[in-house]
C-alpha cells in the first residue's frame, strides 16, 4: 500500500497516486481534480477512458469543455453540465462555464498519506468562481480491497443562498461487447441523442430499451455490440436510481467489473453519456466511451433544473456532504 506524489511527463503536472496490491488511481490537483487512472493491477485494464486526441493540460477557467478540457479521466460537475446564467434571490446573475466551476481551476493539495488504518487518502480542495463555496474531496483507497471511496462536502462560503446540483464525470473506456448493468424496468429520460430517431417524447422511457426507428429500437444495456456504421449513436440519459445506487460496466467476456455505488436518496438520477462512435468536441473521429454519472438532478442546465424543483437552495454557512464508491472486480 503506498500514497506518493510525482511529477508526471504530461503537461508536467503533479501527480498523486494512490496504490495497493488491487488498484492503482492517479489524481491531477492541478487538472481540475481530474482522475487521470484507474487501473485495476491483476489484469492491467485501465477503466478511464484517455482521448488520444486531446492531452491533459492545465485547464483555463471558462474553456469550452469539449474542444479544450474533455481529455478523458474522471471529473466532478459542480452546478452545470452545460453553460447557463442563474438569477439568485439578491438579483445578482452568475455565469455557470461549461461543465461547472471546477474543472476550469486548479485544485489545492491538503494532504496525500497512508495513515495508521494502511488507507491510502488524497484530500484535495477548491473555492469557488460563479458562486462563493468551499469545495472538498477525499479520495480514500482501501488498503487490501480494490475498493477506492470518495467523500464530498460543500460549503456555502458567501453572504447569498444559491442554487446548487452535482453530478461525478467518469468517462469509461469501452470494448465492443460490454455492458451496461442497471435493473430491468428503471424508469429514465433523453436529455439529448444525436444520429437517432425518437418515436416519442424525451421521457416516460424503460430500461434498457429505447424505441427508435422502424425496428424495435436499441437494447442499451448491449449499446457497444455494433460496429455498424448504421448502429452509431450517441444520447445522453437519465435513469431513475435504484435501491440500493448503483451500476456496473462488465468486460466482454464476464470476467472484470467497474461498480459505481452510491446513496440513492442523496443521488436520486443516473446520467449515462453513450457515445457508440457518433460524437467528439474536439474535431477528431467520433468517440467510443461511456459516462456513468450519478447526478443530483436529471438536467443538463442548472436553469432547468431548478424550473424544474431538482435543485435545493444552500444558505450562508451551511454545507452537503455525500459519498460513493467504486470497486473493480477481476
């Protein structure tokens, strides 16, 4: 078990890498938070997906993420997934950057250790741009099991309530032939799909089939099986959480699993970002990932979310804390 800093060869950024016997995460403070890998040791598969297209660089705040900060890892979205301008209570107006207020700034190291317990911890923290919070994040991973824990807090450090929503931003590195695991029946929604054909409204849909088209539309759970030019898609959606919160992306062959899992009542949405060759911000050949992203809320904008009620107001002093956790089996 070890807790060590470096410098790495890309961009010369600091590297804190958490490692055991199972699993191995590097965090970038100063990308953003971003985790750069997660690889699981015995088979040597890294989880997070890398865009070849795109190097991880020290972010400008305010960036378009697509063509500038989407170089793959695992980010958190602070308030909203795409740019929007909120009006609080005061009559002040705040401009939401794309992708939120934490993946354009660097982010402070607090502490890298590997404690008494033998848990190797990286507490990294942010203040905030739109609105004025305190930001914390405390990556623990298990000193035996490959089992990697992230602790959330936020803090509203300002004299205002504001409106607030989250969501975690773990791209997936996908094969043909794996699958996506959420119970049969979850109830979810399209928040945007592109090369597909809807034949009814972006709601009242049932996992994991998607009605589109003449035929009998996708079995999403199966969204990567095609290579067909015809079968490329992307859409982005959001599942209803079930009891208990969690998901799972299988290997082709059954035998590795990436779980993410989480408070379903804190974290009532799953956001899944599907991207079967059909889509890049960065004027390269489409991507194949995949986003797996419990949310507080099931909208892309803040605005809509909080026309929508999915979104609380958090008052001067007063902070949220959650929680979830991955685990890779091999």
């Amino acid at each position: 078990m070890a807790t060590r800093e470096d410098v790495a060869s890309r961009s010369g950024l600091r590297t804190v890498r958490l490692e055991n016997d199972c699993m191995s995460v590097s965090l970038l403070p100063e990308a953003g938070g971003k985790l750069a890998e997660l690889i699981d040791r015995r088979s040597g598969r890294n989880w997070l997906w890398q865009n070849p297209h795109l190097p991880i660089r020290r972010p400008v705040y305010g960036s378009d993420y697509g063509s500038e900060l989407d170089s793959g890892g695992w980010d958190e979205i602070l308030f909203s997934t795409a740019p929007c301008e909120v009006e609080l209570p005061d009559g002040t107006r705040h401009r939401i950057p794309d992708h939120g207020d934490l993946v354009g700034q660097a982010w402070r190291l607090e502490a890298s250790a590997t404690p008494e317990s033998g848990h190797a911890v990286c507490e990294l923290t942010a203040t905030g741009r739109a609105f004025d919070f305190h930001w914390r994040r405390v990556a623990t991973l298990d000193a035996e099991r490959p089992l990697l824990t992230l602790d959330y807090a936020l803090e509203n450090a300002g004299d205002s309530p504001w409106p607030w929503a989250w969501c975690a931003h773990p791209l997936i590195a996908v094969e043909r032939g794996m699958r996506i695991e959420l119970p049969a029946g979850r109830e979810f929604r399209v928040a945007d799909a592109q090369r597909l054909d809807l034949d009814q409204t972006d709601s009242g849909f049932s996992w994991p089939r998607l009605p589109c088209g003449d035929g009998d539309g996708i079995n999403l759970e199966a969204s990567f099986d095609s290579e067909a030019e015809s079968d490329r898609f992307a859409a982005k959606l959001f599942v209803r959480s079930a009891s208990p919160g969690a998901v799972s992306v299988s290997s082709p062959n059954g035998t590795e699993r990436f779980t993410l899992r989480y408070d379903e009542d804190r974290i009532p949405w799953l956001g899944l970002w599907i991207n079967n060759r059909a889509w890049s911000g960065c004027g390269s050949e489409p991507h194949l990932n995949l986003g797996l992203e419990p949310s507080t809320s099931p909208c892309e904008r803040l605005t809509q979310a909080i026309a929508e009620g999915w979104t609380e107001l958090l008052e001067p002093g007063n902070i949220r804390t959650w929680s979830l956790s991955v685990e890779v089996e091999s």
